[in-house]
C-alpha cells in the first residue's frame, strides 16, 4: 500500500510543478514552458516551478527546500 501512495505522490508532483524541456525543429530552439532557449543547459535551469510565487529552479531538491523556507508557515 505505502509503494502505491509513493507513486501518485510522484505522478501529482511531475503533473503540478515540472515543465519538461522539448526541442522545436522548426524554430531550432529549446523550450520549457512558454519560454524558448537557444541552448539545453540554459532550458534545465528552469525546470521545475513554485505554484505560490512562480520562482523556477533547476531541481526538485532545490524547489522543496525554497518551499519549506520560504513558504512555511
């Protein structure tokens, strides 16, 4: 049962916060988002999104730590 919940947990947070990163052919650029970047590494930066202060980080690591300090009441 506690494996089943760690799935859905994943699949909720990839659905709300991940902006994945695709490569356009026709425009030759990389866009994340509404956002498009001439090179890869600069699209990853922005990966991942906070919902209450639209902030974007590279990392999910990085995205929980801002949300616990920052946004803990």
């Amino acid at each position: 049962m506690a494996l089943q919940l760690k799935i859905n947990i994943s699949r909720i947070k990839y659905r709300i916060n991940y902006n994945p990163v695709n490569y356009n052919t026709s425009t030759g650029k990389y866009e994340s988002g509404n956002e498009s970047y001439t090179f890869y590494s600069q699209a990853k930066v922005n990966l991942w999104k906070c919902d209450k202060c639209t902030l974007k980080f590279g990392t999910f690591r990085s995205l929980r730590k801002h949300k616990s300090d920052v946004h803990a009441y």
